[in-house]
C-alpha cells in the first residue's frame, strides 16, 4: 500500500519519532488463521490499529492524524 510507505517517510523523518516507530509489515500481513484479506479486513485494522497507532503518536496533532486516518481511509477504498 503506497499510502504506508509515504506515512512511514513522515514518521520517521518526525524528530519526535523517527525510523523505528514505523508501520511494519505485520499490520498489513494475512493472519494466519482462515481469513481473507479483504476490505472489512483491512478495514478492521486500519480503525482498531492504525488509527489508535496514530492517535498514540500525534497525541497532540489531531490534524495531522485526521490526514494521514483519511489518506488510510481513502486508500483503502
């Protein structure tokens, strides 16, 4: 997903946070039980990890997580 390698540049070019708070790829890995990755999938875990992920990083940035959620989002579509 194109989206994550450009929100991995901004995290890690952020001083705050850098190269290893980065979205690996085990987010975006297919479990390993039965379920296909498909989109309520992903969905799933855009809303209950990379958005908490973001909320946690930018605590006080809700811009920049509402950005970077709806760019996810979009993406996803």
């Amino acid at each position: 997903m194109e989206t994550v390698v450009q929100l991995n540049k901004k995290i890690s070019g952020d001083p705050a946070l850098g190269r290893g708070f980065e979205i690996g790829h085990s987010f975006l890995s297919k479990p390993s039980r039965a379920v296909e990755a498909d989109r309520a999938w992903l969905a799933s875990v855009i809303r209950h990890e990379l958005v908490p992920l973001l909320e946690e990083y930018w605590f006080d940035e809700t811009a920049r997580v509402k950005e970077w959620s709806d760019k996810l989002w979009a993406a996803a579509a």
